[in-house]
C-alpha cells in the first residue's frame, strides 16, 4: 500500500465525459476545456479515444502539442491497431501516456467479447507490452473491474504489472459497488498482488447510485493515489465522479482523509462554467460545490446563522472554489484596458481579434444594461471561443409578433463566409427564428429540449438559453445569451447546428462499450 499521501486527478472529462448524450465537443472547445484542466492543476488529462474517429484523433493531438504541466493519456482498446493510433495521437506531450482496457468480468467475457479467461490474459500481457515499446508510462484498466471474480481480478492486475504497467485502474463500470466492497476489493489487490506497491493503483468510478464520489473517497483510505473523475460529473448515464467534490471532500474534511491533491481550487467554479457552455448541459442548482444553490441560504434563521457567523451554515466559502461574489465589475464608460484586465483577473486570455469582437459586445451590453456582472461578461466572450469551428454565424435576428399579429422573424445568418437573409412565420417568434435557421441552414432536427433561465437577477438580466437537438442519432447541445432572449434562442440554435455539421463531418467509427 502506498505510504505517499498525494492524490493524483486523472480528469477524464474530454474523454468519459464527452461519451454522454449530446456532450460530443469540437477539438477547439476540447482545447479550451484542456487549457483550464492546466490552470486548474490536474495530474492527467485524458483527452480522447484516438481511434474513435478522425476528429478525436485530432483533439487529442492538438491537447498533447499544446498543453504543458500535465500528463496527457489517449485511451486504446487492447489491440495494437488503437495503441499505435493512440501513441501518435498523444506522442508530442511532456508526459504522454497510453490507456488500454480490456473487460474483465464474466458477463463481459461470455456476452460482449466471447473470450475465455486465459485468451483475455494473453491479450492483456500483449497490449501493455505494445504499450511499453512507446512509453513507461502505460495505464492498464480493467473494464467491470468490480464485477470481476476477485480471484481473476488478482491475476490480471498482476499479469499487466509483470508486462509493464506503471499505472492500474479498477473501474467501476455501471456504477454497481458500495464503499464497504471496493475497500475489500482494493485491499485485497494490495494483499495479494506482486509488486502492486511500483506501481499507481487508480480508480475510476461511475454514479449509477450516486455513490461515485463515494467509493472513490473510499478506494483512497485502502492506498488507491489516483482518481478518475470529470468536472460537473459528467460521462456515460448518471455520469462520472464528480472532480470538484472529490477535490473539495479531501480539502474540507482533511482531518478525515489526510490526502491532499495539487490543484488549485478556486479553478473549480470557472471549469464547471466552460464544461457547462461547452457541453451545453447545465448544472443542476442544487449540485455539491458548483450548482447555482450551493452556497444561498434562503431560511430565514440560516440567513441570520451566516450574517452573525459564516461558519455556523457553511463549510467552506465561495471564494475557495472560485465563485464570483455577483461583483458589479465594469460600466458603460470603462475602456478597453479596464476591460482587459478584469477578463484575465477571471482568467480569459483573448487574442487580439477575439478581443475587439468581446469588447464590442461588451460596450453593447453595458448600453442596454444597468449593471454588467462577472457573470455577463463570461457568457458573452465564451462566443468568443467556438467561433473558429464554426460553420455559422449569427449576424441579425429581428421579430415582430404579439397577441393579435402572427410572429415573423427575419434571420440574417453567416454560411461557411456567406451572408444570407431569410424571413419565415411560426406558431411564436422563437418557432419563426427557428424556421428561417433551418431553411438557412439546412438543417431541421429536432428540438429535444429548450431552456431559459437568467444569468443574474433583475428584469435586465441577460436570459442563457439551453437547447438539445437531435437528427439521425446525432444528439448535441448549444447554448446562447443575449438580454433579447429571441435572440438568445437564435444563439444557442445556432451553436447547436455547428456542433450537428461538425459531429456528423467527424462520426466516431467504434463507441468504447461493445468493441473488441
Ligand atoms: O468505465 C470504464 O470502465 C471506463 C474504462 C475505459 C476505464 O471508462
Ligand atoms: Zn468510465
């Protein structure tokens, strides 16, 4: 068991997380998720399944050329074909690393790959050793680790060290164990296994019961020294643990679990923020750490308990995980520098083009509204950041409708350089907006889901708009802000259609359940 009391993070994010519905992102928002894992100090980024499809093979690429001060692994099935394709992928970083998995447990082996006990062995000894002849930094994972006969369990683990492996994983595939179990099973690896004290043992938990970040803290106690994790606890179904509560359960409660990590928590808040624009999916208002509730106070004697003391309700302070206080941060007459600084204070570094186009914006918010929160200003540079994958660009939307009028919108949108302009009617003026994307476009999914709420308070607030469309399987999301919230629909539609064109120019060829 290991003596050392550091944790490593192991963000799978860009990798598990992107594998939920309609999470798909383009390599340019994988880049700038992965800038933020760095500036929030993760160990290891894994940013892809290089073999899945030609544009995960890029992104991952783009991360491992790009990104400095963390490991970057690319997960492989365990098949040469994946791991040279994944070597190449994560080849140019600092600290590249390959991941390769293989199924562990019998309803795996009888259902999904038809191998006997021993063929799994073999291939598990010739898919490290492949690995090996890359790099010494190879992490070996066995899918349904905790559904696995202990026993086997053993065997492979120590197999996969004697072939090489520096790092061993024990996922939690569905999501199926409680902390008293995986404590036994992680103990008895540690008992039983050769040598398993060279190498990192790891685990990787999903939240079929809720019980992720649990059993992840548990694995910790019995020596585990990674966790995999996500931010916001995205990934496949109810998702994966959840990076910011692990992270904050060993800094709050440290008297109970004497681990530390070495991130720097007030990234926390900022990361969930892009993740959630990026992905499209909102967190829940009540999510430990990050959601909109998790630090208001709305009973009466609670709200006294914190003005006379913060301690007597809250465990830690906003501040920690890097929640902006609501500051009112810039009005209508600051200028470009002013500007400036308090995008790289929230720690946005925008290029010069970006920038002008940011500044802009800003100059016409602050024209319709009263006071400009950290808040706006987040919502309206994170356009800034996708434009360079964009197929389309919104350049106008105007509406006229009302009770006793039938809604027309008139939508002037850029194609692939090209400007267009388009007027069409509709059951209301998002549905007419709508239309003349469409037409514009054309493309027609359907629209799953829509969804408004108000970044910050007050009647001027700036309304986000969420949506979900799907068209022949392929599910994504977008979002959009604007104090018009027509207009903010047209955004969030808008950003929905890039993510459609691009996630069908860019299908993955395998999905990460089902292979070998
Ligand atoms: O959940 C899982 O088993 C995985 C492995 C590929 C690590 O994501
Ligand atoms: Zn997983």
């Amino acid at each position: 068991m290991s003596s050392s009391n550091v944790v490593k993070i192991f963000d799978t994010t860009l990798r598990d997380g992107e594998q939920a519905p309609g999470c798909g992102m383009t390599a340019e928002e994988k880049l700038r998720v992965a800038h933020q894992l760095e500036k929030l100090g993760v160990d290891i980024i894994e940013a892809g399944f290089p073999i899945s499809s030609e544009g995960d093979f890029q992104s991952v690429k783009v991360i491992a050329d790009t990104i400095r001060g963390c490991e970057i692994a690319g997960l492989c099935r365990a098949n040469y074909n994946d791991i040279d394709r994944g070597w190449e992928a994560v080849k140019g970083a600092e600290q590249p690393r390959i991941h390769t998995f293989i199924a562990t447990s019998d309803i795996h082996l009888q259902h999904k790959l038809k191998k006997s006990k021993d063929e799994v062995l073999e291939i598990i000894s010739g898919a490290v050793k492949h690995a090996r002849n890359y790099t010494e930094n190879v992490e070996f994972s066995c899918e349904d680790a905790t559904r696995t006969d202990l026993d086997y369990l053993c065997q492979a683990v120590e197999l996969a060290i004697r072939a090489g492996a520096s790092t061993i994983n024990i996922p939690d595939t569905v999501g199926y164990t409680v902390p008293e179990e995986f404590m036994h099973i992680i103990r008895t690896l540690n008992e039983r296994v050769k040598d398993i004290d060279k190498v990192t043992l790891s685990v990787h938990c999903h939240n079929d019961l809720g019980l992720a970040v649990a059993n992840s803290l548990a694995a910790i106690t019995e020596g585990a020294r990674q966790v995999e994790c996500t931010i916001n606890g995205l990934g496949e179904r109810a998702g994966n643990a959840s990076l910011e509560e692990i992270v904050m359960a060993l800094k709050v409660r440290n008297d109970m679990n004497p681990y530390t990590t070495r991130l720097s928590t007030e990234q926390l808040y900022p990361a969930s923020r892009i993740v959630s624009q990026v992905t499209g999916i909102n967190v829940q208002p009540n999510k430990a750490i990050v959601g909109a509730n998790a630090f208001a106070h709305e009973a009466g004697i609670h709200q006294d308990g914190v003005l006379k003391e913060r301690i007597t309700y809250e465990i830690m302070s906003p501040e920690e995980v890097g929640i902006p206080s609501n500051k009112i941060v810039l009005g209508k007459h600051s200028g470009r520098h002013a500007f400036r600084t308090r995008l790289e204070e929230y720690g946005y570094f925008l290029e010069d083009e970006p920038f002008k186009n940011a500044f802009k914006k800003f100059k016409d918010l602050a024209d319709k509204k009263k006071y400009v929160f950290d808040e706006d200003i987040e919502a309206l540079i994170s356009e800034e950041f996708v434009r360079s994958s964009d197929f389309y660009e919104l350049v106008s939307a105007n509406y006229s409708g009302g009770s006793d009028m039938h809604p027309v919108a008139t939508v002037k949108l850029r194609v692939d350089g090209e400007e267009f302009t388009i007027s069409e009617s509709g059951d209301g003026p998002v549905d007419a907006a709508y239309q003349a994307v469409a037409k514009l476009t054309g493309l027609n999914p359907a629209l799953e889901h829509y969804i408004v709420a108000s970044i910050t308070e007050g009647i001027d607030a700036q309304g986000e708009v969420s949506v979900r469309v799907e068209d022949e399987g392929v599910i994504t999301q977008g979002q959009g802000a604007d104090t018009d919230i027509v207009v903010a629909s047209v955004k969030a539609y808008v950003n929905a259609l890039n993510k459609l064109r691009w996630r069908k120019e860019h299908p993955k060829r395998v999905s990460s359940r089902g292979m070998m």
